[in-house]
C-alpha cells in the first residue's frame, strides 16, 4: 500500500467509524480488507472474579481521578486522537476488558471460521515451544475473554498465543529465556497481557514495567497484574512518574506492540528519544501495517517513522513474520511482523534476517 492509498483508507476507515463500522484486513495483501461491526464482543459465561464488578466501572473514583491526572499533563509522550474517549475508547466494557476490544481484537480480525484458525495458530505456536512455556501459564478465561479448547491442546486465547510467539522471538534473537537479569519496559503496555505472560514464563526476568498513555490502561493494568499475583515483578507506571523510574531501572528491552502505529510522529520521536537517553539497548516493534513504520497523524496522514530510530542509533538486528509458516500465515490471514532494534552494538543473538 502506497502513501496515498494508505490515506484514502484511513479517510475512508475513519468515516465508516462514524457508522459504528471498521475495516480490517483479511489477507496479507494490505490492501485486502472487510466491513464489519466496529464494537468487539466478549464472552460473559464465566463471572467475573470475585471484587471485580464493582471495580472496575467507568464512574471509579480512581479512574476518574487518573483521567483527570493524566488530562492536566502537559507530556509529549500523549498519543493523537486515535484514543480519544468518543471513538477508539467506545469499544471497550471495562468488566470484559480482555474480550474482543480496542486492546486485543481476538475474533474480528479472523473473520469467519475462527475455530479453525485459533487451532492452526494453536498447532503453530506449539512446535515452537521448546521451552514448554505453555504449561508454565494458562488460559482460564477471565475477564470476557474468548478461548477454545482442543483435544490435544491446552486451552488457548489471542492474548495466550501472541504472547508466546513474542517470547519465543525474543528469545530467538535476543536471548530472552537465557538471560540471568533482564528488565523489560512495554510501551503502551494495555492490560498487562504480555507482562503477565513474562512473569510466569521467564525465569530471568528481573522487573516489567507498564507504561502507557492511556489512563484506563493504567488503571486496568494496575487491576489485573494484582489479580495474576505477578505484580511483585510487574509493575506500572504513572505516565507522570516514568521518566524518572526508567531512568533509575535502566531497561535492557523496550517493547511496543502495536502501539507506534497508532500514536503522531511527535509521541514516538518523544518515547524513542527517551530509550536513547537512558541507554535502553534493545527495541521490539510490532507495527500495524505489516513490516512498514508508519505513525498515524492527526489528519489520518501516515508518515514514516524510521529515520526517528536511525537519528537516535536504532539499528534493524532481526525481521520476521510474526507467523513464519507460509500456509498458516495465509490461511489464518495475519500479516504481522516483529522487528528487534539494537543500539550502541547491543547484544543479540541472531543478525537481521
């Protein structure tokens, strides 16, 4: 997709929006794409965990008083409007946060016959896990998230899938399951999904620290890493206080997982910049827009974000797709890739491929 016909997508995805409609892709091709609903669902057949219901509604007190927190910074780390309350915020029910929604689209964007693709990507993830990561954590459904149980498979979810795939190619390439010490900064860290998942997995992991724009993200997150009892290594960051703190922990890996692509360029030369100042040696990306690092302006204009990670000494180490079976790629329709940055000649254990 050029840069003219990545902008009249995005004009003609964000007047869809306007009907309550989205597009998503359907294929690897970027330019293949369908109508659908622009709200997730989730799945209420499991209650919630005890003490949550009240918690977590929109009119908390302490989420009131994060929104108004956050709403009097001044902070260039703030993304565009993409987050804003009255459209990318409608589709998420706090009570469900980890259904079908803003932060994980775990079914829409599999279209029909989702049964079949979770067990592809099932079998999939499975023949990479070495490490039996699989039967360190588990899916228990919780929160309105979707799973599907398989005779020869444990019960599996977007949010457990993903997670282990970018373990595994971080420690591919970075050597994550390895290390002795690591620290891991996630920008726009969502619920917690993958810190939970590190946690339980990686037996080296020293601290994970959340940070995100988002108040309800620090709110939730916040909420759900206590839940997991993972939050003695995971923790989250005020977007007020993190500068600080990450400085003082000094990261050897910042994530950012689907995140860049949805913030103006002025946000992500701000995070990249504070990487490079603290001396954060290697980056992961996941952008939206297959192996293309696009920023999302304001005016829905798409401006390519890679000379932010060369002025700061980002260099590309290691490129994949984020599902490297062919078939299983075009059969499930996911068109992702993982990209590792290193800086300063950091340490990995794998060139760019």
């Amino acid at each position: 997709m050029n840069h003219y016909t990545s902008r009249i997508f995005l004009t003609v995805r964000y007047l869809v929006g306007l009907f309550g409609l989205t597009l998503t892709r359907t294929s690897t091709e970027l330019s293949s794409f369908r109508i659908h609903a622009g709200h997730g669902r989730h799945d209420d057949s499991r209650p919630l965990p005890d003490g949550t219901a009240a918690v977590l509604d929109d009119r908390n007190p302490d989420l009131e008083a994060l929104r108004a927190r956050y709403r009097r910074l001044d902070s260039p780390f703030r993304p565009g409007r993409f987050w804003r309350r009255s459209r990318r915020l409608r589709d998420l029910n706090l009570k469900y946060f980890r259904g079908d929604n803003a932060y994980v689209w775990q079914l829409r964007q599999l279209g029909d016959n989702a049964r079949l693709k979770f067990f592809l990507l099932a079998r999939y993830v499975s023949s990479l896990d070495t490490h039996k990561l699989l039967e360190r954590t588990g899916e228990d459904g919780a929160f309105g998230c979707w799973t599907f149980d398989f005779q020869e498979l444990p019960t599996v979810s977007r949010d457990l899938l993903d997670s282990m795939n970018e373990i595994y190619f971080l420690d591919h390439h970075w050597g994550l399951l390895s290390r002795t010490e690591a620290t891991v900064v996630d920008i726009g860290a969502g619920y917690g999904r993958l810190a939970h998942r590190m946690v339980d997995c990686v037996p080296g992991l020293t601290r994970y620290l959340c940070v995100d724009a988002i108040p309800e993200s620090t709110f939730l997150s916040e909420h759900y890493l206590r839940h997991r009892n993972v939050d003695h290594k995971a923790t989250v960051l005020r977007l007020d206080e993190m500068e600080d703190r990450l400085a003082a922990e000094r990261p050897d890996l910042a994530v950012n997982i689907h995140s860049f692509s949805e913030m103006p360029l002025s946000a992500i030369e701000a995070w990249i910049g504070l990487l490079a100042r603290i001396g954060v040696p290697a980056l992961m990306i996941v952008p939206n827009e297959g192996d293309r690092l696009l920023s999302l302006e304001d005016d829905y204009l798409r401006v390519d974000f890679t000379p932010v990670l060369e002025r700061n000494g980002y260099v590309l180490a290691a490129r994949e797709p984020t599902v490297a079976d062919p078939d299983v790629r075009d059969l499930v329709g996911v068109g992702d890739w993982f990209m590792l940055f290193t800086r300063g000649g950091g340490d990995t254990t794998s060139g760019a491929s």
